[in-house]
C-alpha cells in the first residue's frame, strides 16, 4: 500500500483534498474511495459529470480504474470534455489536461495492480458461487429412522443378537496385531518423507471443493495483499452463502459498473497463475481421524457429526486428511479398494477390505467386515465382548492403513502422520501404535490424539477383558483401573489417555470439569497427571450441513430456506410447516420449544418431565425428539397423548426431522446434566432459535447470557440441574419472546451472525497436531 500513497502526490493537489486523503495506506480508507465514487459514476460512467474541476482528475481516474482507457473516454465524450474545458475557462489548456491525464497512467498502473488483486478475490467468489450451487445440487438426505440406543459403555452392554456374524468370513492368520500378510518391505517412498501431496489436491492452486475455505483464502488474502482485517466478524451461515459474496462486495464493490466494463477475462487469466500456500503452511502433514461413527453415513450422535466435518476443515487448511470409520452398511460414495487384510481378534483371524471415497477434499476409508455389516443402527449395540472385538478389530485395521490402502493411487505412509482417535471406542488405536509398532522401531514418526466427546463411556470391564485386547503382558497396568464405585476394572479410556501424545476435549468448559471427581467418572486422575497433554477445542458446525440457507430438509412440505435477510419471513414460515407437518394448531404467536437428543441421563430429560405441568400452563408448543432409555421414551409418547394440542413426542432418529424442527421451533432447551461441548445449541443459534441451557461444559462456552440492559448474549442459562432454574430461565426466555420482540430478534441475529464454522476449531487442533509431531 505504500505505493499506493506515494504515487498518489498529485491528486492531493486537486482541489478535493479531504476526500482524496481517504485513499492513502489502509484498505478502509481505500474502500471509502471506491463508495465516494460511485454516485458520480452511476451518473454518467465517464467520471466527468461533477463541477468541481478536481473532480474531473478523479472522474477520470476513476474512469480508468474502471477499465475504460483514455482512448475510449476520449472518444466517447469529446463533448463533454470541451464542455469541461469552457466551464474551466482558459487557464485549463489541452496542455494542463495532457500533463494530468500523463500523470493519470501513473495512477493506472497502480490500480492495475488493484485491479489484479480484485479478479483473484473475483475467482474466489466465484468458486463460492459454484461451490454453493454444487451444494444446491447436493441431496443429502442421509436419514435413519429406528431407535438404536448408543449405550457405549460396555458394561452396561446386554444385548446378544449381535453376535459374530459370517463365520465363513473368517481366515486362520497369525501374529498380534498386525496383518498376517507382509508388511512391504519398502514401504511406499512417501512413508520416509512424510507429508505426501496428494496429487488431486495438487493440481490446485487452492482447496474450492468448500466455499468456507474460498472465504478464508480470501480474508488471508486480504490480510496479507491488502494490509488489512476486516472490521467486523463474518456471520457463521454466510460463510458459504452467496450473503458471504455480498459482504465481499461491500468491501470491494464488484458491482461496480465500472469495475466490470473491461473485465473480459483475463484478469482471471492472471489469477489462475497464483497459488496460495496452504494456511497450514510448513505444518501440513498427514492426519487421519479415526471414528467409530461418521456422519452422513453413520450417526448416533454429535461424534459422528464431529468425524464427518472437523477432517474437512483441516483439509481447507492444506493438510492431507483422511477418516476410518468401520463400513455398517453398502454407502454408495465408497468403492472397494481392493485391498484385504486379516487381522486376528481373541484367536480367530477376520478379513478386512477397505473401501474408499474422496469427498470434500477428504479420504474417507470404510473397514468392511463382517462383524460391522448391518450395525448402522445399533452402532455400540451387541453384548460387551461384541463391542470389545469390533472396536479392537477396528483399531488394528485403522492404524494399519496408512500403510495398505492408496489414496489417490498413494498410500499415506507413516511419516509425518498423526492419528486423531474419539472417545473409547478407538482408544486403543494409540495403544496399539505404541506397542505393536513404536515399541519396535516401526511408524518412529507417527503420533496421536484422543479426542474426549464423552468421559462418561469408558470401555470398562473386568480386568479378564485384557485378554482381549491382545497386548503384552505389561501393558495391563496402563488399563488397571481402581474407583471406589467400580473397584479394580478394566478401563481402555484410560489406556488411551496415558498413551496418547495428546488429549483433546470440546470445551474450555469441559477440561476444567473432568479434573473434578464429578466431571471425571473415575478417570479425574489421570486426566490431572496429564494435564500437560490436555487442551479443550470448541467444536464448530458444518455450515454447508446445517445452514438454514442451504438446507436440504427445508426445501419442501412448506419449509423454506432463510437467511438473516429474510428471518422475519422463512422462520415463521418454517414454523408453520412444522405445527402442520406435525398436527399441531397453526399459530405464528405461540412460542415452539424444542429438544432434540439421546433420551438418558445425561440430556437432562428428566428435567423437562418435572417442569411439564408449568410448561402446560403456558400458552406454548412443545417438541421433543429422541431416542433412547425406554423408560424415557415412553415418557414422550406419554406427554403426547396427554396434551395433544400442545406437545409432540417423536421417538425415533431423523436426521431431517432434526433439522426441521431446529428451523420451525423458537426456543431449543438443553438442560443437559453434562455437555462436553453440545452440538445442538450451535446448530440452533445458527438457525435463529434460541437457547435455553444449564450452563455446563460447552454449554456455558458457548451460550452467553442474554442482558437486557446492554442486550447482548446469545440466550438463557440456568446454573444447577434444577426444575425452578430451569423453569426460571425458560420464563424469562418467554417472556422475552412475547413482549420484548426487538431484543428477541438481536437474541436471533447475534446467534446467526456469529462465525460457528470449523475453521477455527480447525486452526486449534492443528497447533495440537504439531505439538504432537514433535512429541518424542
Ligand atoms: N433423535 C435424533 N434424531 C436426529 N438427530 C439426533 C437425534 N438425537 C440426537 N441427534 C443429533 O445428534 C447430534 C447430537 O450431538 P450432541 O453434541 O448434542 O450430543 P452427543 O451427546 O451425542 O455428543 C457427544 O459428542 C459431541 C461431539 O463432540 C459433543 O458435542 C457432546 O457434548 C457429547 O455429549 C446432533 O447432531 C443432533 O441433532
């Protein structure tokens, strides 16, 4: 920008001083100039219509940053310009006008250079463009219906019918827990390198599957090219939305009649020549997240929405990102690589194929067997061995496959990798990794991470299960585990937490909470020895997933999409189809409440129960959706039967009733006893309905209190899991809805303008990759 100041001199002579001021070393005052233009453009595109003879030096700068060269001006206007020169009198001679049109080609040649600047940020926008309408073509209609009860805890596992199926299937091999085929004795030539381009990725100057990253790549271009930040946070939903486009626009009209008039394309020719570096820059590595559900083709809950979209926004940031998650069904996306390996679980030997899609700019690799077939819906159901043997299977499969399955044609290789493991259910993976490779001088180079989504899951057991898990004998004191509820157990979150380079959980909230014995479940103790190792990382949102602009759910049966722009339109609209989709009366002015989630003890459903008879006593509607308990369940069908015109009790999982009614429903009421992070409440602000939650874990994070006084925040909070609190907080909330409409709506457009994105998420869990990279 300095050039820009210093090749500016002689505008400042003009008798427009103030304004042009304006233009001198920041992007702001740059933008001001482009609006100080425009009236005078849209007059007359020439510039020349003002009657200040500074104008004229303007206008036809102005003119030129437009594309219209001199010639053109020249010969389109003569009239005009002899005009000028009479209004001017005689001391403006053809020879002071040449002098500064001479002057102006300066000015050209910097703006040209502008103008360069302009037609990348053109092509970004455009990418955003195509990406959104990609998106538009996109049916995602992924949606399960049943009620699997994720019970993940082993011991509390009773169920049998889901015991090892396709005994066919079954090969006799050896060894431990690697494949009982040879490991290539040269690995791929990538494996000793590390970081391996992935040639699809490659060929682009930059990552557009998702529009997200085009807006990122285009705020750090900003930053760096135009020395600048922006002024204000982009909204979360406009982050891929064509509104995203707008809020561009507004910064640098591309609109601009004059900004178009000779942008004929070759500015984008110019363009397609740069390539941006990675936002990761010298930290892209390989990362592979492995999960046992993945979303949209496997989903009991928020872990599995967290797998299919946090790998996403690491790939924006230039890392090659892979996800592992066992194949429950036939996805149609996911081809079979062809690869078979077989891998012994509790002495018998099972075949593994892998089957692999490139979505997004992720690999998404599926562990086929025979014991995941037909587990989609009751994903951690089957009786505790069962589990066990899926999941230990699952780990040895998935640390394997860096090794055996190629992505793109290479394989990852185990150099500069680091694994992202979730929850119990692939705790062992950073076991494994440890003693089957590490302890033997193999994968020297590769690290991992353990996510905590929930610390309440363990994988406990008695300790016989260590057999099992087939280790060395003196890794079982890693799974011992004394508590004075459970006495001496088995315990693989354990395992993993000890093992692990580092620990991740999804709140600020959440780590301080598992340090305590209450937040802990038994496992506060390691969590505190490992506090070194342990960092909370908010989750974000898929925004092209859960987007009240693009959703998918809501583009029939009278839903419609919205935006901020047209909330007061598409949001009671949305609310009328769902009271009709749903049988309920069709009032705009009585407030929809809402839940969504697992029915146990944790979502605080309980909660709600206790606060019915006063909730019934308010002119309200009531919506709860879940699976889960039976005790629970019946318990909503209940409600529904007792007050028909007020409540409605959906028990089963949808996935597009979930989204529907996160849109149609005013208030989404979480009193969760716990919440790690709590996806809901984030899909919810983002779809302008508001919050009503016990403040724990992510809750509190994430929810800040409304204040009537300066109105700020972003919804309710009560602070004990307690029916009065909660009906306290939800009496302000409707109070709040039915007089107060002005602070309802801030409550609404500050939860959908917030930036609810992964991107940011993303950027915090790849410092903690690298932390661990160079972990020894
Ligand atoms: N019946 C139903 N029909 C359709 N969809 C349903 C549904 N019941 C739940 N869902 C969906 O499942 C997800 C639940 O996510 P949450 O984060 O709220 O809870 P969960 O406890 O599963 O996740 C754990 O992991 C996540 C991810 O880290 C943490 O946010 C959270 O605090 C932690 O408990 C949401 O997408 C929700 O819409």
């Amino acid at each position: 920008m300095a050039s820009i100041g210093s090749s500016l001199p002689f505008i400042l002579e003009t008798k427009t001083e103030s304004s042009v001021l304006l233009h001198i070393n920041s992007y702001h005052r740059l933008r001001l100039s482009f609006f100080m233009y425009r009236p005078r453009m849209s007059a007359d595109s020439t510039g020349f219509t003002g009657s200040a003879s500074g104008y004229s030096v303007l206008g036809l700068c102005s003119g030129l940053i437009g594309g219209c060269s001199r010639r053109r001006l020249w010969r389109k206007k003569p009239s005009r310009l002899m005009a000028l020169g009479s209004e001017e009198g005689s001391d403006e001679s053809e020879d002071t006008l040449q002098a500064t049109i001479e002057k102006s080609k300066k000015v050209l040649a910097m703006q040209t250079k502008l103008l360069q600047q302009i037609a990348e940020r053109r092509k970004l926008v455009s990418s955003i463009k195509s990406t959104i309408a990609d998106s538009e073509e996109e049916i995602a209609s992924y949606d399960q219906d049943g009620s699997s009860f994720p019970n993940m805890d082993l011991s509390a596992a009773d169920d049998d019918e889901n015991s090892v199926e396709g005994q066919n299937d079954i090969v006799v091999s050896s060894s431990y827990g690697h494949s009982t085929e040879q490991k290539p004795e040269t690995l791929p030539s990538t494996t000793s390198k590390g970081f391996v381009i992935n040639e699809r990725e490659s060929k682009k100057p930059l990552p557009q599957e998702n529009a997200a990253a085009a807006v990122h790549s285009t705020r750090k271009l900003e930053a760096t090219s135009l020395d600048t930040e922006w002024s204000e946070p982009l909204p979360s939903f406009l982050t891929n939305t064509q509104s995203s486009v707008l809020e561009h626009e507004k910064y640098v009209d591309l609109t601009e009649p004059s900004l178009q008039v000779e942008d004929n394309g070759a500015s984008d020719t110019m363009s397609e020549d740069v390539k941006l570096p990675p936002l990761a820059g010298a930290n892209v590595m390989n990362v592979i997240l492995v999960a046992a559900e993945c979303a949209p083709w496997s989903k009991t809950g928020g872990l599995g929405d967290v797998a299919g979209a946090l790998p996403k926004a690491l790939a924006r940031r230039g890392h090659r990102v892979m996800v592992v998650a066992p194949r429950y069904g036939n996805y149609a996306e996911p081809k079979d690589s062809g690869v078979r390996k077989k891998y012994k679980v509790n002495g018998q030997d099972f075949e593994v194929a892998y089957f692999q899609a490139y979505i997004d700019g992720v690999d998404f690799v599926f562990i086929d067997c025979c014991i995941f077939q037909h587990m989609g819906k009751n994903i951690y159901g089957g009786n505790r061995m069962d589990i066990l043997k899926r999941m230990v299977l699952f780990c040895k499969a998935a640390v394997e496959v860096p090794w055996h399955v190629p992505c793109g044609g290479v394989c990852y290789g185990d150099g500069n990798l680091v694994f992202i493991a979730n929850d119990w259910h692939t705790a062992l993976l950073p076991v494994y990794l440890k003693a089957y490779y590490r302890d033997n001088g193999l994968m020297t180079y590769t690290r991992s991470i353990l996510v905590i989504h929930n610390i309440a899951h363990q994988g406990r057991g008695p300790v016989d299960d260590f057999s099992y898990v087939d280790l060395p004998e003196h890794y079982l004191d890693l799974f011992r585990l004394y508590d004075p509820v459970g006495g001496e157990h088995f315990n693989i979150f354990a395992a993993g937490l000890k093992t692990a380079d580092r620990v991740v959980t999804v709140s600020h909230g959440y780590v301080w909470e598992l340090k305590t014995s209450e937040g802990g479940w038994g496992l506060h103790g390691i969590i505190n020895e490992n506090d070194w190792k342990l960092r909370g990382i908010v989750n974000g949102i898929d925004t092209k997933e859960w987007n009240p602009q693009f959703d998918s759910h809501l583009t029939s049966d009278g839903y419609t999409n919205y935006s901020l722009e047209t909330l007061k339109i598409g949001k009671p609209q949305c609310k009328a189809a769902l009271q009709k989709e749903l049988g309920l009366p069709i009032r705009e002015d009585v407030p929809i409440i809402c839940f969504i989630g697992r029915l146990d003890h944790q979502k605080g459903v309980d909660l709600i129960a206790d606060a019915i008879p006063w909730m019934m006593g308010q002119d309200v509607q009531l919506i709860m959706l879940g699976t889960g308990r039976n005790d629970l369940e019946q318990m909503l069908r209940q409600f529904e039967n007792q007050h028909r015109d007020k409540v409605r009790g959906w028990v089963g999982f949808s996935v597009k009733m979930a989204h529907r009614i996160t849109a149609g429903a005013d208030i989404l009421l979480m009193p969760s006893r716990f919440e790690p992070c709590g996806l809901n409440q984030l899909y919810a602000m983002s779809y302008g309905t508001i919050p009503v939650v016990h403040a724990v874990g992510g809750l509190r994070d994430t929810v800040q209190p409304f204040n009537p006084y300066n109105e700020s925040g972003l919804g309710w909070t009560f602070d004990s899991a307690d029916k009065n609190k909660l009906i306290h907080a939800l009496g302000n909330c409707l109070l709040t809805y039915r007089e107060y409409k002005q602070s309802w709506e801030g409550l609404q457009r500050r939860g959908m303008m917030q930036d609810l994105s992964w991107d940011h998420a993303a950027q915090n869990y790849e410092e903690v990759l690298v932390a661990a990279k160079f972990q020894w």
